[in-house]
C-alpha cells in the first residue's frame, strides 16, 4: 500500500483508553502512522495549534491528509470507511450494532469506576482505596453486560475480533489489574485480549515517571 | 414500503435527548414504529423485561425483528444501515466522521451544561440557578466548537440535515430556552432547527406532570 500521510496524537503519559483504541486500530489494518503526544497535565490540549486542530480539545486526534479528526470511535470508523481492507467492526450489521451499543455505553457510563479505577491502575501499577458503593454498583452492571454478551470460554465478542473487544477488556481490565473481584470468564476474557500483539505494542510504550 | 416491527422505548416524560434522536430519526427516514414509555423515576429500566432488552439498561431501546438494540448513536447507525433509502448521517466521508465527534462528544462531555440546564428546561420551561464557573467554561467550550463548525447563515452543518445537527441544536438549546447568553449565529441556528416537524413532533408529545 502507498504510505498514507497519518498521524496520530495521543497523551504524554500513553494513559488514555480512547488513544489506545485508535493506535490499536491503526496497528491491526496494518497502516503506517507516527505519533505525537500532547501534555494534558501542562493542558497543552487547550492550547495553540492542538486546540485548534483537535476542536473538542481531546486527545486523541487522528490526522489524515489535512483532516484532523477527534473522538476515538468517530476516529476508528472513519479508518473503517477509508481502509476498508481489514475491518475493526464487525461485517455482520447486527454484531456491528452491538459493537457500537457497547463503545457508547463505555464512554458515557460506569463513570465510578472510570474515576476510582482510572488508567493508571492498568499502565503505572496505581494502588487506589476499595471501591464506593457507587462503584460496586457500577462494576455488577459491568459483569451483567459482560456475562451476556460473552458466550463461555468465547476469545472475542463476535467470533471474530473487534475494537469493542479491546475497549470492554481494558474496563474489564481496570478492576482486574487492581486486584478486585471480578467473574472468571470475563477475567479470563480479559486477560486473552491482552495477549494480543497490537495491545502489548501500546503496553510497552515508554511512560514518564507520575509527576506527584 | 411494508410494514416494518419497529418498536422504540423513551422516558415516559419524553424528555430524553437520546431518545428523542432516535425518534426524530425514524420519522425522517419515513419508518412506522410503535412508541413505548419507561418509567424511569420508578426505575422500570432496571427490572424486569426491560433490563434484560436494554442490556445496558437505559433509554433509549429499539426492537426491530426481535434484535433488541440500545445507545442512541448505535441505533441511529443501524437503522442507516438497515434501512439506507434515506439516510441520516453525511454521505461524505469527512463529513460523516465529523458528524460521529460532535456526537461522541455531546454524550461524553459538557456534563456541567447537562447536569445545570437539565433537558426539563426544554420540555417543561424549568427555570434553574444561574450557571456555575464549571458549567460557563462548558458553554465556551460549546461556542468554540459551534462557531468554528457552522457557516454563517448556514441552516446545517454539512449543507444536507443530519441527526448531529439536532443533537447540537439540543444542547445549544438547553441554554437558548432558558434565557442563558448564546452567541446569535448560534442561537440562529438552533432555532431554525426547532422548526423541523419531526422536532416538532417531539416537542408535541402529551408529558405527565412532573413529580416533585
Ligand atoms: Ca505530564
Ligand atoms: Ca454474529
Ligand atoms: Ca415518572
Ligand atoms: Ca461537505
């Protein structure tokens, strides 16, 4: 394939679950992409000619011959639409539905474990105090979902992989790299999606040390 | 076109953002479908039949043919999927992407103005406390992305009607209806949109009297 003109921005730290779902992407269609970080703690976000070209001041932002694009599921299904060779959503209109209820539902729900379990539990080792009630709560509709959706000893969502895979596993992933209790078969479920070449590529990203 | 089971479930008070999405959706694509109403202050969403079609156990849900489906933007996806005579996202690829960021982004973000101009503001005239610094700083967020995204004078975002039109006259809207500061082009354009008569349809909808 010709090399594409992408670039990608994500955060400094290589935290954010909506960056790695899009570098994630980007490795399984096989395009090429360099990366740039912002520094969120500096809010280099809000600033100058990142702000401008990210308009919702979020990482991450995608780059595409001039058009920068932000909001990671806007940005992983335009890469669908525009390298449609390998696919991150499913072909089957029913399953890719499904796959979409479930980014959705990842990004504006579970807000209490978003918070008490943020990302640095999964990519700095982060120790943090027992979950609220709030939180508990949260995690039960987690595992509902989960357990639904996952037919037993099942590898992906829909037979074949997905980005929604990935998303589910790390807030899976969230609660289980902590050390909470979480039902085996979505543990389990997890713990495969992790094994996965293109997660372990944003795993083993150089992070600078936490500022305190 | 023949008939088509369709059935969609809202807030019994109609006063859902999402919920409205789909419907306005549905009736511009020309599909019939059954309205059914939640009651959420009795937290009907979490038991019973409901809970187990949402799966993620919030308004919106559309059933069609049996295939439960919730989240707004999944269920307006699928239906362009399902039914692509007349669509309600952009044709154009960068269009249709940026469509998906602003409605990634409105459901995600912005909280402050979705907590402090609640949509009762829009549905039953509720009159609220003046916003907070938070939720003024959501605002300015908002008018930067308006401003830089619509034309001046411009009825749409894309020159063709999209759903994210609605769903950014919506939150615009929260604080149009209630008296807030909104910069004209803005306000404009919000307006123009309230004059749809699928929004209209909406708007018309016979609400129970609010609970204290
Ligand atoms: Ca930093
Ligand atoms: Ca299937
Ligand atoms: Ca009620
Ligand atoms: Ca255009």
């Amino acid at each position: 394939m010709e090399k594409q003109a992408l670039q990608l921005y994500v955060d400094a730290q290589f935290t954010s679950p909506y960056a790695m779902s899009v570098f994630v992407t980007l490795h399984e269609k096989g395009l090429e992409f360099d990366v740039h970080t912002v520094d969120l703690d500096a809010n280099a976000q809000h600033t100058g000619e990142y702000a401008a070209k990210s308009l919702t001041q979020r990482v991450p932002t995608l780059v595409h011959n001039g058009f920068a694009l932000s909001e990671s599921s806007a940005i992983t299904e335009y890469l669908d639409d525009v390298f449609p060779g390998i696919t991150v959503y499913p072909k089957d209109v029913r399953d890719r539905a499904r796959a979409r209820q479930i980014q959705a539902w990842l990004r504006s729900a579970l807000m209490p474990i978003r918070v008490e379990r943020n990302t640095q539990v999964i990519f700095y080792g982060s120790r943090l105090a027992p979950l609220s009630d709030a939180a508990k709560e949260a995690a039960q509709q987690l595992f509902l979902v989960g357990e639904s959706l996952l037919k037993e000893g099942a590898d992906n969502l829909f037979g074949t992989w997905c980005i929604a895979d990935l998303d589910l596993a790390l807030m899976i992933n969230r609660l289980v790299m902590h050390g909470d209790d979480v039902p085996e078969k979505l543990a389990n479920f997890a713990h495969k999606q992790w094994q996965r070449p293109t997660v372990q590529l944003w795993m083993q990203q150089q992070r600078p040390a936490l500022q305190a």
